[in-house]
C-alpha cells in the first residue's frame, strides 16, 4: 500500500481530506499531516511517504521550497499540490521540481483520487519491479543449490557429469576418479524434521575441518548424503569425527535416533556410485557387514506414489499458505526437486503448484477482507503475499478490482 502525508495549513481542510477521502479504495494509506512546509519536511524525513499531498501557500515555509527540499532529500517522492486558481500561476513555478498533479481547490474528490491513484500505481509499480529483481536473486541463489544437488544426483546413480559443470558448481572433485573419497548415509526420523536444508551449509563448513571437500544433500524425506574428499593419510579416527559431527548435527535439531553408515573408496570402490550402492544396499538390510552407527531401525522410505505425492503438496499448502511457500521450498520440504513435485502435482490435480497456491490465497484473502477490522496490511501477512504491492496487483489482475473496491463491493452486498 502506497504511503502518503497531508500538508495543509487550514486545520478544517486537512481533517476532511484526512477523514472523508476513502483513500482504501485507490491502496493509499495516510501516514502523517502537517500544517505547514516545515512540519511537511520534517515528516517526510522520519517517514519516508510515497506521495506527499500539499498545499502551496502556507505560512513558515510554502508548497514550493518543501518540494525543493523534499527533491534533495527524496527524489523518489512524488508531490502533489493543492493550489486555488489565484495560486495557480505562482505554482507553475515548480514545474522544475517534477510535480506530479497540480488539483485545484475546491478539491472534487473523484478528481484528487484519481490522480493520487496514478501517483499510487506508478509506486507500486516501481516496488514490484524491485521486488522482481530482488526474487530473480534469490531464484539464482536457490538454482545454484538446486544445481549442486542435481549433480551429487547424478554422480550417485553413475551419470556422466561434465566437467566444466563440475567445475562452475564447485564440485569437481566429484568427477575426479583420482580423488579419495567417503560417504556417509544417514538415516533419520523425518517426521520430527520440517526441513534441513538451510543448515547443510554449515554442516559442509564443520565437515571441512576435517576433509579437504564436503557436499550434503537430501535424497527423500528421512534420507541425507554426505560426500567428503579425503587424502590417503586421513585416519579413521577422522572419519569417525565427521560421524559425530553428524551426529551432532541431527541432535541439536531434536533427532537423537538418527543412524549413520560409511564406506570409503578403495581399489574396487572408487566412485560415488560405487560407495553409494554398497551403502544404500546396507540401508535396506542387505549386503555385507559395514563401517555403521545404528541407533535406530529406520530404513529406506518405501516410493510414493504420484498421488500421494500431491496429496502431500496440497496438504503442506493448504497448512503453510500464510509462509513465504515457492515450488522450490515445497520441493525441499517434500525432499523432491522442483521439476519432478510441478510435473507430478500437474498431472493429478491438472493445475500447477503456483496457480493452486495462488487460488488458495485468493481465496482466503478474499475471506479475510470481509472482515473491515483487518488492514489490508494484516491480510498481506496472513496469506503469504510478499509486499502489498505484488498483494495488490495480484488481486486486481485475478478479480479484476483493487482489494479496497473488492471490499467496498462486498460491504454493499451485505447493506442490501
């Protein structure tokens, strides 16, 4: 919602633009009022409005100088100015300080709301392209993760990897038969986990102090591998260290059952394939005795279905909506990439993910703006939406009205 202060110096025209102007229904928010220049700019510095309204003749300091102030110290700030015919020629000399809309006095409310709404939508356009960049962003940092965990992938299952991939993640010891290495498997209650992804990066700096290389990553929900580059001289003393800093790693998120296997590359065993298929043949209780750690009984999770696998997405949805939920968050919490939970959903629910999560907070927004106690600013939160102005253009572009007019519309609904 666009921010706006009222410069007026007559008391009795500020308090009706302040009270008798539905600023709601354009998405504009009065944060402050002054009574003349000097309160306006002092306003403006401890709050930072979008829009500044203002008067121009006004004792101590008028609209003009303001605006002069207001471009040195803001110039990102649209302004505009309430000015009587017989001012009108002495504010055209502010044409310089890119003054939004001149409105003339006496204000026509239909006319001063449609030029603050366009002074509005130009903010919030501007705030969306900057929350779109800031997203394009962080998307970048999370397929860079994303990347590296398709590539241990890859290398668990024997898939050729490039190594110009490898390199530009990172990983090329990876796909360097000459490297030593250790894996390690873990196995641990998934139920008393939300997600562990976020803390992998810390546990690959701790095992680091230990190995020359380290990557973690989730194969499904109640499974994690560990991959360490090792040298020909680090002792099994060592290895056993990394194992209780895994160890360490689950109890401190309250998982003090978790079962821990390894296998380290030899003559036979040399590639993560290889360790990872002795490994996971130990975890369904085959094969031959191994380097374990088994506090628990907890084996590999049976496949699931595609079915389950959507009931499972709208579920987590329909309970963490009002969370900052992308595919790609889902995918982690449900320990499946991004690509393989979209394909799934798609195929059963025949929607994708984000147009369900969208229709899920639509509709709930759409509950909660009945209720006129609620800002739309508590709504924003309670669903989920990232600002309100992706909330606010959002709604409008599926409902075809702003939120305000949706509740406008509704309160006239419920009057009849």
């Amino acid at each position: 919602m666009a921010t706006m202060i009222l410069v007026e110096d007559e008391s009795f025209e500020r308090d009706s633009l302040k009270n008798y102007i539905n600023w709601s229904l354009i998405g504009v928010k009065i944060i402050g009022e002054a009574a003349n220049g000097a309160q306006g700019f002092s306003l403006v510095m401890d709050l930072r409005p979008d829009i500044v309204l203002t008067d121009v003749k006004m004792p101590v300091m008028d609209g003009i100088e303001l605006s002069r102030k207001i471009r040195g110290f803001s110039p990102e700030t649209k302004i505009l100015f309430l000015s009587s015919y017989d001012d009108f020629e002495y504010a055209k000399q502010a044409i310089d300080l890119a003054i939004q809309a001149y409105v003339m006095k006496p204000v026509n409310e239909g006319e001063l709301l449609r030029v603050v709404k366009k002074a509005a939508d130009e903010v919030m356009e501007k705030a969306l392209e900057q929350w779109m960049y800031d997203k394009i962003k962080n998307d970048r940092a999370i397929s860079q993760d994303l990347a590296r965990q398709a590539l241990v992938n890859r290398a668990l299952t024997g898939l050729p990897i490039a190594a110009e991939h490898g390199r530009n993640l990172g990983l090329e010891w990876l796909c360097s038969p000459s490297e030593c290495l250790c894996l390690f498997l873990s196995f641990y209650d998934a139920q008393k986990i939300a997600s562990i992804d976020e803390r992998l990066e810390t546990l690959n700096r701790d095992c680091g102090r230990v190995c020359t290389q380290s990557i973690s990553a989730c194969l499904n929900s109640g499974t994690m591998i560990t991959l360490c580059a090792v040298t020909p001289d680090t002792s099994e003393a060592d290895i056993y260290r990394v194992r209780q800093m895994l160890g360490r790693f689950f109890e401190n998120m309250g998982v003090a059952n978790a079962r821990v296997e390894w296998a380290r590359s030899t003559e036979t065993l040399r590639t993560p394939a290889d360790l990872y298929e002795t490994l996971r043949r130990r975890g369904v209780g085959s094969g031959p005795p191994a380097h374990s750690e088994a506090v628990s009984g907890k084996k590999f999770q049976a496949a699931k279905n595609k079915e389950q696998i959507a009931r499972e997405t709208k579920q987590l949805i329909d309970a963490e909506y009002h969370l900052p939920l992308t595919l790609e968050s889902i995918a982690r919490k449900l320990h499946f990439t991004p690509n393989y939970i979209g394909i799934v959903f798609k195929s059963v629910e025949k929607i994708s993910v984000n147009r369900y999560l969208m229709n899920v907070r639509m509709a709930k927004a759409a509950e909660l703006l009945l209720d006129e106690a609620l800002s739309l600013d508590d709504i924003v939160e309670k669903c989920g939406f990232a600002s309100i102005t992706y909330f606010y253009t959002a709604f409008k572009k599926e409902t075809g009205v702003t939120p305000g007019e949706f509740r406008q519309l509704s309160a006239g609904r419920r009057a009849r």
